[in-house]
C-alpha cells in the first residue's frame, strides 16, 4: 500500500537505536527522505551503517535536543539542506528510574530536561514553520508511564504526562492551519530501555531481574513485550496522508494492559 509519503522530508529524533531506528528504517522503506537526528555523530553513522546493509538510506544531524539553541538550529539545516520538514517523528529522550528516596529535585529536573524539553525544544520550530506552509504531522513517541504512576518512575511519568497535555495542546491549537499532532504511548518494548528500568527495579527490590520481567509479561494480555517495529508501523500511519483525520489522538500500545476509556 502506498502511504503517500514517497519525497516527503521526515525528521526522526533518536534515530540512531531502539524505537527511533525503527521507525527511521519504516519510514525509509515508504519512500520518505529521512533524516535522524541524535546527540552522538558516531552512532547515528552506526545506524545510518546498519540501515544501509538493508538497502534503505538516511541522512543524519547530530544535535543536543535538551538544548533549544541546538534544536532551532538543527531544525533550519535539515530544512535548508533538505527540504521543508513534512513529519518530525519524536522518540529522542529517556528519563532514567530513579527510588523514590534519591528523587531530589536535581532528579526531577534532570528528568524533564530529558524527556520533556527534548521534544518540546524541537517541536517549537519545526511545528511554527509547518503552520507557515498550512501543512504537516507529529508523532510524538512518549510512553504508558504517564498514564500509571511507579514508584521507579516519577520524574519521567510527570514528563510523559505533560508531554501528553502537550501534544493534545498543539493539536488543538494547530488544527486551523494544517498541522496534525498526535502521540503513541508505547508500554514495555523490546530495547535497551527494558534492561535499564529492570535493573533499577531490582537494585531497588532486590529481586532478580528476569522474575521481574516474567511478571511484567504476565500483566500483558497479550502475553508479550511490544517490538520496536510495531510502534514504527503506528508512526507511519499517523504521519501520512492516511491519518489526514486524525489528531490530537494518544494511543496506548501495551498489549491491552491498561484498561482504560
């Protein structure tokens, strides 16, 4: 199926592993000229290496998100060497899990900037320039944390939940003009992430890590950890045309675990 992004510009930030590499290669099989953006030069031409050797090319930006500079920046060379942005895919940011007991404010801080700054820095431009040219979509790949609260979790919950407001915020705020913004809450996902929220839960309860993930599992209707991939393919969708529909949308992909309206 054609999606109609064949040419379009389509900006991935975290490109270069997990959840935005995927979508960085789903997007370059649909035709789209993708660009990664990540901090490390040196993994991002890893990436852009690995996608390579499955016949799909990306070019890469290297660019510091937590830094809005840096962010206005980088989003006026993709555009002044690339083209005008059709799609910014946001997936760059992680907040690490910290106890509750060394949640200090430095933490909290630390958290936001990580999560949450990173992507509203890039959106600034990116979505003020799209509303110029009456026409664009954001995917905002943000997490089910800011739907359930954990101990393990508080600074990046609260940045997740504010990055929810956010987009539906944006959305609204930008319909008028032509920009679609929508948000996918992935639950536990097959990256590197699981391994780092694992190890603090154990560091924290004391129990092994792989008893702790058999448990998470076992929460999942679905029985499974979600891939990579399937969180890339719901991206494409609501970047393209097909979604012209749709936004202001947030859709959680945790295998049914939270039952909610």
């Amino acid at each position: 199926m054609d999606v109609g992004l064949t040419g379009r510009v389509v900006v991935i930030t975290g490109a270069s592993k997990g959840i935005g590499l995927a979508c960085a290669a789903a997007f370059a099989r649909e035709g789209a000229k993708v660009v990664g953006v990540s901090r490390g030069i040196v993994h991002l031409h890893a990436a852009q290496h690995e996608l390579q050797g499955e016949g799909l090319h990306i070019d890469v930006a290297a660019a510091d998100l937590s830094d809005s500079v840096e962010a206005q920046m980088v989003a006026e060379y993709i555009e002044n060497e690339f083209g005008p942005i059709d799609a910014l895919v946001n997936c760059a940011g992680a907040a690490k899990r910290t106890p509750v007991a060394d949640l200090h404010a430095d933490a909290m801080h630390a958290a936001m900037q990580a999560k949450y700054f990173t992507y509203m820095h890039i959106i600034d431009p990116v979505i003020r320039r799209m509303a110029a040219r009456g026409r664009g979509s954001i995917v905002n790949v943000i997490g089910q944390g800011g739907r359930q609260a954990s101990p393990l979790h508080i600074g990046g919950g609260a940045a997740n939940a504010a990055l929810m407001l956010a987009t539906v915020g944006y959305a609204s705020a930008y319909a008028a003009k032509g920009v679609r913004v929508n948000a996918i809450n992935p639950g536990i996902t097959r990256t590197g992430r699981v391994q780092e929220g694992l190890g603090a839960a154990s560091r924290a309860t004391g129990r092994p890590a792989d008893e702790l993930l058999a448990e998470q599992l076992a929460e999942i209707p679905m029985g499974r950890m979600a891939e990579p991939e399937e969180i890339a393919h719901v991206a494409v969708f609501l970047a393209s045309p097909l979604a012209s529909y749709v936004t202001g949308a947030v859709i959680p992909m945790d295998g049914g675990k939270t039952s909610v309206i």
